[in-house]
C-alpha cells in the first residue's frame, strides 16, 4: 500500500509539474508574441518559460497550436461576442458590442491582434470551416444592422480589417493609454452609424481578416 501511495504521490507531482510548466509556456509566449510577433522563435518563448525547446514541442508540437492556446480565452470571448451580436434583437447594439470587445482584447494582450488573424489559417479544413462561419456570421450581421437602419448602407466588411488595423497602430504606440483607445473606438462606432453618411465613401479596401498586417511593433507583419 505504502508503494502504491507513492507511485500515486509521485504520478500527481508529475502531473503539476507538467501543468506549472504548461502555465509558464503560455504566460511566456503571450509575453514573447506582444514583443516580437507571433513569428518569434519557439526557443524564444522556451528561454523566457525556463523549460527546454523540446518540453515545449512536446506541449505544442506546432506554432499555430502555441498561439491558439496562449490566447484561447482572448479568441473564445471575440468568438462568444459574435454569437452574441447574432442573438441580439437590436442589431446595431450587438454590432457595437462585437466591436468594442475586439478592441478591448486588442487593447489589454498586445499580441492578440496578430493571434487573432492567425486564428483564421488556411491550413485545415477544419480551421477554415470555423474562419468562413465566422466571416459568414459578420457578414450576416451587416446585413441586419442595414436592414434596420443603424449601420451606414456603404459599410463593407472589409472596413472592420480597416478599423481594427486602425485602432491597432493605435494602441501599438500608446499602449497605456486606454482613454485613447476607447475614444477612437468611439469614434470609428459613430461614423458607421446611418446618420453619419453624409457622403458616399470611396470604394472599400481589399483588406481582410485574413490579410490583416498586424504586428506586435507596427503594421508591419502580413498574414494569410
């Protein structure tokens, strides 16, 4: 008995060991990624966690797999935000709330907005089943908002790539500036309200999520 407690003993220490370093890996990579961009080198993010590079493939064998978990609450609550803007009866509201939520994120983990292009790849049918839904679910909830007049009839969905790049240079430069932050964001908010559309708008952007140049120093980094 006393052998087998021991072998549990020492099953549940390896266990927290892996999820402490599991923590570490993560807390570093957000750390690395909002330094460097989500191109820094995984020995990067191994030195900052303290663990060795194979340690860390070991947790997670791809990149993609790394930013994904790193920034998994970030992704899943821009994720919630959107079902929740499709659930809304009040159209405009749910728009205004995707927005701000996406904006907040971008403002509070520095390397999100480079992980939030990144959670759309073309690599798998699986992750582009989830990018196209996502981009599906926006473009639907365009659709709404015009339909009930709130949204200016000329916004293309491609102005929210334009507005998050926007709002990212933003908080790239000033990034403890939160009053800022949430005064651009109104403002971006006001001009694609109906009332604002005083004049057509010159022809949309051929920007995307998926094309989206955000980096952790600037709008530098191109991802598709």
């Amino acid at each position: 008995m006393v052998g087998e407690s021991s072998r549990i003993a020492g099953r549940n220490g390896l266990r927290a060991d892996a999820e402490r370093n599991r923590r570490r890996i993560l807390s570093a990579a957000r750390a690395v990624f909002a330094e460097h961009g989500i191109d820094a080198p995984m020995a990067t993010v191994a030195r900052r966690a303290g663990v060795g590079v194979a340690t860390l493939y070991r947790r997670f064998p791809t990149r993609d797999a790394l930013v994904r978990a790193a920034f998994a609450h970030q992704l899943d609550t821009c994720a919630r935000a959107l079902t929740e803007a499709l659930a809304d009866p009040d159209p405009w509201r749910g728009f205004q709330r995707l927005f701000e939520t996406i904006c907040a994120m971008q403002r509070e983990e520095r390397g999100f907005p480079a992980a939030f292009v990144a959670a759309f790849p073309d690599s798998s049918r699986e992750h582009a089943r989830v990018r196209e839904r996502a981009e599906r679910d926006f473009v639907t909830l365009v659709r709404r908002a015009k339909t009930a007049g709130s949204l200016r009839a000329d916004f293309h969905p491609s102005d929210l790539a334009v507005a998050l790049l926007s709002h990212c240079g933003l908080v790239t430069a000033l990034p403890g500036d939160r009053a800022a932050s949430q005064r651009l964001v109104a403002y971006l908010l006001q001009s694609f309200r109906a009332e604002a559309a005083r004049e057509p708008l010159p022809a949309p952007s051929a920007l995307s999520l998926r094309s989206l140049p955000l980096a952790a120093e600037g709008p530098s980094l191109a991802l598709s």
